[in-house]
C-alpha cells in the first residue's frame, strides 16, 4: 500500500552503563536459521535490519569486546524499535606476577622487573567490595581479565610463601590494560646466642627483632642450644638484640645456725605469656633447622654473643664482624 512504512527492525547498542558500542554485528534470523539480513552499529551504536514480512524472528548481536545476545522480536506491519544492551566490558586487564628481580623492596611494580611466579591467585573486586573475577597465573606468571566495564577496581594477588599486594587499577572503556604486580618476598632469619667467652649456647635468652623504624617485629626465647627463629620476615634494614635472665634478689642471713648455701631460681623470659621456642630441631651449627625456599632468600643464620647469660647484648659488629 503506498504511503506505507517500511517493515523494519532498528534500535540501538549500548554497553550496561549506557555508552554505545560501535562495530557491534546484528544478524537477522528466521525461527529455522537461515540468514536474512546483516548490519553493523555505528560510531552511536545504531543499526537497522530489514525482514522481508511481518512475524517472529531471532536478532542475534555480537561484539568482540562483550558477551554476545540473541532475542526473539515479533514484527508487524511498522517499523518496530528493537535496543540491545551488552553484558560484560570493552576492556581488558592482564600483565605479569611475581617476584621483583634483584634485591626485593616492596612497592609499586616496574615494567619489565617482575619473575613470573606461577599459581597466584588474583581477585578483582570493584569499588563497592564486590569480587568481579577471579582467576590464576598461567607457568609464566602471566594473567588476563576481560570483558571489565570502565571503572576503579582493587587488584589483590596471594600465593603461597609470599606476602599478599592489593594495589588500585583503572580501566577504560574499552582497550587493553598492561599492569605488573610485584609480590613482597619474605625470609626465615634464624640464628644461635653463645656466650662471648666461652662460645656455650645460651638457652632461654630472649632474642628481639626490631625493624628500622622501631618497630618490635617479634621476640623469641631460645631453645636448649640457643637457636631461635623467625619466620616469614619480609626484607629490609632490622636490628636484632639478645638478653638473658632479668635479676632476682632475695634476703639471706649468714652465720652460726644458718644454712650456707643459697638457690636463687632465674625466671626465663616470656613472649606472649609463654616461651616461645625454635620447632624445628638444631641443625650442624647449632641453629635451627630448615631451609628457606631459594625464590625468598633462603635461611640466614645470624650468632648473638653475650658476655654471659645475663650480660649486656653483644652483637656482630661488636665481635669484630660486618654489622648488620
């Protein structure tokens, strides 16, 4: 009939937050599959198909960059107005974790400056706390998220033996994000307290880690043969201190009648109430046993002398050795 609209199918293509996504390809089907129209969004992510009649037919869209959708739409005699949203994003994230190369010291990663650390698992959360994706990085450290909606998202990476980062990340509205993250390596720092003199071990010496700012990372009391241990310590400057028994005083009174010995009793120092001992049994040197991973930095072994048990700490430096 003249004078009559032409049957069509248009609309508009947009990503979940509105934008249009331009390039996306709609394909009109029949109920039995057969093709019978194709178009393609515009830089506004509009588009048109054309049926050849009124009746029910399967839009089917398709973006490289989003999940694809198909529709069942029912014509009639006018032109009918069909808005396709996209789920998923027009961006990507991926890059590399691991460890940093060189001395490790904890911070943002440089490009190009990480050892790719398998198995890692990282988590993408976005701003409101909500886990977006997860995924693990591939024998080369390598990782990928995609299909990601523009946004500030929080990027958490964890792995066995290594120290968990959580680091901020932007993502655009489309295109690829190149982003390296770096993983705080940690050591075992081990070691023994002996006497200056004599070179005996020292048990039930109090050994305190205290990082450069002042901080007490922790006390341990030492075993039998002296040893102590730290574990997961993460790399930096540290002094290390080593103490004996505090003093105890008790009143005696000497002469004819009395006895002429005395048993002063030392209490051993204490770390959270309760000794706090090496579990693992001495190794060759005296110190405890056990072997640090290579990728962490491996067992340091470090000897406190003190001029006796409950004598003035006496470190490395001051025997003659390298400081520390």
């Amino acid at each position: 009939m003249d004078g009559q609209e032409p049957i069509m199918i248009f609309g508009r293509v947009t990503r979940s937050d509105g934008a249009p996504v331009p390039g996306a390809a709609l394909t009109l089907c029949d109920l039995s599959g057969d093709q019978l129209d194709r178009a393609a969004a515009d830089e506004g992510g509009h588009f048109q198909l054309v049926p050849p009649t009124g009746g029910t037919y399967l839009v089917i869209c398709a973006s490289s960059t989003h999940q694809p959708h198909a529709s069942l739409v029912a014509v009639a005699d006018r032109p009918l107005r069909h808005d396709v949203g996209l789920s998923g994003g027009g961006a990507s994230l991926g890059g590399t974790v691991g460890v940093r190369h060189g001395a490790g010291t904890n911070g943002a990663s440089e490009a190009g400056n990480v050892r790719g650390w398998d198995d890692v698992v990282l988590t993408l959360t976005d701003v409101r706390g909500a886990v977006v994706a997860v995924t693990r990085s591939g024998s080369d450290g390598g990782y990928r998220f995609s299909d990601l909606t523009e946004g500030t998202y929080t990027l958490t990476a964890a792995a066995p033996r290594l120290a968990p980062v959580a680091e901020t990340v932007r993502v655009p509205g489309e295109g690829h994000v190149t982003h390296d993250v770096a993983l705080a390596t940690r050591t075992q720092l081990s070691g023994t307290v002996r006497s200056a003199g004599a070179g005996r071990p020292v048990a039930e010496a109090l050994a305190t880690l205290v990082s450069e700012d002042g901080h007490v990372v922790g006390s341990r009391v030492t075993g039998e043969d002296g040893s102590f241990r730290f574990d997961d310590v993460a790399h930096g400057v540290y002094t290390i201190t080593a103490s004996g028994y505090a003093p105890v005083a008790s009143e005696i009174e000497i002469g004819p009648g009395h006895p002429s010995d005395v048993v002063l009793s030392l209490v051993p120092p204490a770390v959270d109430g309760a000794p706090s001992r090496p579990a693992a049994p001495p190794g060759g040197d005296g110190a405890a046993a056990g072997n640090g991973d290579g990728a962490t930095g491996g067992r340091h072994v470090h000897h406190l002398d003190t001029d006796d048990v409950a004598g003035t700490p006496r470190t490395d430096s001051q025997a003659g050795g390298e400081p520390r």
